[in-house]
C-alpha cells in the first residue's frame, strides 16, 4: 500500500476516541518493527523522521525510498503516513520535496503573526499536493533536536487563529515534554486541552512528548480529543536496555553473536514490544 496523509486516519480516530501513534524512526530496524506491528495488529501508523534523523539517515529522498520499499516488500496494508517532526520552514519544503505524505511545522519559537503568516503558505502548498499538516502554538517541554522548550501551555485563541488556517492537526503545549519527566513534573493541564478542544472543534489534535505520561492522563487526553500521540524516547530506551543485556551477557562473543544482524535483534523486538504496548493504550489495534 502506497503511503497516505493521515487525515483520514486521524479523523476516524477522533469520532471514535482513540488515537494514532507516532512512532519516530532512525534507522532500518526502527522502521521495519514498527511497520510488522502495525501490520500484525490491524492499526493505522504514522512514522516520524526529525530533521536529525533525517540527517543521520542520508537525507530525506534516503529516508522515503527506504519506507517505500519496505511497504512493498513486507506486504504492508495498513494506513502509513510518513510525516516529518518539529520541522522547520526550509525542512517542511524539502520533505514535501522528497515525498512526504505529512508534514509538522513548528513555528511556535515565533511570534503569533509569524507562525500564523508561515503556515499558512505551507498549508496551502500541502492542500495542493494532498498533503496532510501539522502546525504547533506553546512550545513543547524538553529538547527535540537542539530547540528546547521549557513546556508552556498554549493559548486556546492563538491555537484558533492556527486552526483556523484549515491544517489538518493540531499541536498544543499542555505542560508536556520530550525525553524523561523529571519527579516533579506537574502533569498535563487538562483545562487548557479542554479550552483548546472547545475552540477547535473537530481538528484532531496531537500529544508531543507520549513517552512517561501515565495511562491514565493518556486516556483523559484523548477523551478530551487528543487523536495522535508521538512517542520516541520509550522506543528509544527499550531498544538500548535489551541490547546492553545481549552484550553484558556475552553473547556478542559466542559463534557469530557480532553479526548486527543478531546484535541488533533483542533491540528489534524490543521496539516492537513497546509499539503494541502503546497502540493497546491508545486504541487503535484492529482500527485499520
């Protein structure tokens, strides 16, 4: 199946209250165990490239020619959207160049009138070549890629004014962070979500920051319209902790236990364990 927008996919999460992971690739096996448990599970994925990764990737025509031929070669049938994350003015136009089928731009490190004049150039540009969208308003906690945000919460108008230019979802800082939550973490400020969900109406609207945010809190949020939630940092850890187990267990030193196609596995089933993991919480198995 060819790659879609993630509008469609968004919108039906949305009217049935569940929500559609974002998942960050970095690499092949990243990519590969995330699409067999999307495929294994019946649920619509979005697979998202930071600029960084991007670049550690060998550029983004590298990074859509690699998922493309793994949707034909493992037979995937299920909806994928290949969506570029936080990214800046020039990399939203070079990954809609290479062959993106969503895009994020982050413009909330501008003035309201900026973010607003920006996206609305990009919005137009992706209507045109049936793109889907995401823009952002309150700064996202933590560090993603060397832009730090120290977790503000968005302004349910100035969130209007962006949804209002017809993306197709929308990013709003509710006190949520990249990487881990520190033990004094507040938690998500569901009055400014519940404000926002009341001036947006119907725009699906997206959770940065999903790994360490108790399910509870998880479930709240997409009651109160959440419809995509980006995870990273867990998949990230999961994969680092059953790897360093297969080397501190030796297993790297015995027959050919070097070979990264052994090395790398225990991390592979790693990431595709926490992937169903969260695609459970969410609800979106069988919603394909």
């Amino acid at each position: 199946m060819a790659l879609v927008n993630a509008k469609e996919m968004l919108t039906k999460a949305k009217e049935g209250h569940y929500a559609v992971g974002q998942f960050n690739i970095n690499n092949l096996e990243w990519t590969k165990a995330i699409l067999l448990t999307a495929q294994e599970l019946n649920s619509p994925v979005i697979l998202g490239v930071s600029e960084g990764a991007g670049k550690y990737m060998c550029g983004y025509k590298t990074v859509v020619g690699m998922v493309n031929g793994m949707l034909e070669e493992l037979n995937i049938t299920v909806p994928v959207a290949l969506h570029l994350d936080h990214g800046s003015y020039e990399g939203a136009k070079a990954c809609i160049e290479a062959g993106f089928s969503s895009i994020m731009f982050d413009g909330s490190h501008y003035p309201i009138e900026e973010n607003v004049e920006k996206t609305k150039e990009l919005v137009a540009i992706c209507n045109e070549k049936g793109l889907s969208i995401e823009a952002e308003v309150g700064s996202i906690g933590g560090e993603e890629d060397g832009v730090i945000g120290a977790g503000e919460c968005a302004d349910p108008k100035e969130c209007k004014m962006i949804a209002d230019l017809g993306v197709t979802m929308l990013a709003a800082g509710i006190g949520n962070i990249h990487g881990k939550y520190p033990e004094n973490w507040q938690g998500l400020n569901f009055d400014v979500l519940d404000a926002v969900q009341q001036l947006t109406g119907k725009m699906p609207l997206v959770l940065h920051g999903g790994t360490g945010i108790p399910a509870d809190m998880i479930k709240k949020a997409i009651n109160l319209g959440v419809s995509k939630i980006n995870v990273n940092t867990e998949c990230q850890l999961a994969f680092a902790a059953a790897t360093r187990e297969y080397i501190e267990a030796g297993k790297d030193q015995q027959g050919k236990g070097f070979d990264p196609r052994k090395l790398l596995a225990p991390g592979f089933e790693a990431i595709k364990a926490t992937v169903k993991e969260k695609m459970e919480l969410f609800g979106s198995i069988g919603k394909a």
